[in-house]
C-alpha cells in the first residue's frame, strides 16, 4: 500500500479492481493533516475500497471503491475513526 500526503490531501492506494466506484462525503470534523491521516488508516485494510483522498479545506472525503462497498460502509467506516459524514 502506497501513502502519498500533501498540504491537503492524503492518498492511500491498494491494489486497484476492475469494478471501480467513486463516493464522496462531507466530514465537518476535518480540521488538520492529523484528521486526514486518521481516515486514511481507519480505511487502510478495507475489503473494496481502492484509495482514500482527504481535502482538508473542504471536509470533503473520496472514496474509490469496488460496485460492493456501499456509502453506509464508508459513513461506518468514518464513524467509527470520529468523524460524521454528510
């Protein structure tokens, strides 16, 4: 798995599927590189879900995932790291 971390973002790639789907959410939480570096490992080991990418100026979490992974998994996901999703 490969981490990539910027002034804003924070990618975290696996192995990537055919099937690819993307979901975005709001986390109102998101306020520094330490909450995106949170969600991204709360993600890591997800079955399904390809890369991460955190926009810490606009709260806003992007999914890449497989057709089976469902926005309830991604909302449980982040929820259980803290964060709501909108």
């Amino acid at each position: 798995m490969q981490v990539a971390n910027e002034t804003t973002n924070e990618t975290t790639n696996a192995n990537q599927g055919n099937d690819n789907s993307v979901t975005t959410v709001t986390a109102p939480e998101i306020v520094c590189g330490g909450c995106a570096g949170s969600i991204t490992k709360a993600f890591a080991g997800v079955e399904g879900v390809y890369a991460v990418e955190v926009d810490i100026p606009t709260k806003r979490v992007t999914v890449h995932h497989d057709q089976e992974t469902s926005r309830e998994k991604i909302v449980e996901v982040l929820d259980r790291a803290g964060y709501s999703a909108e």
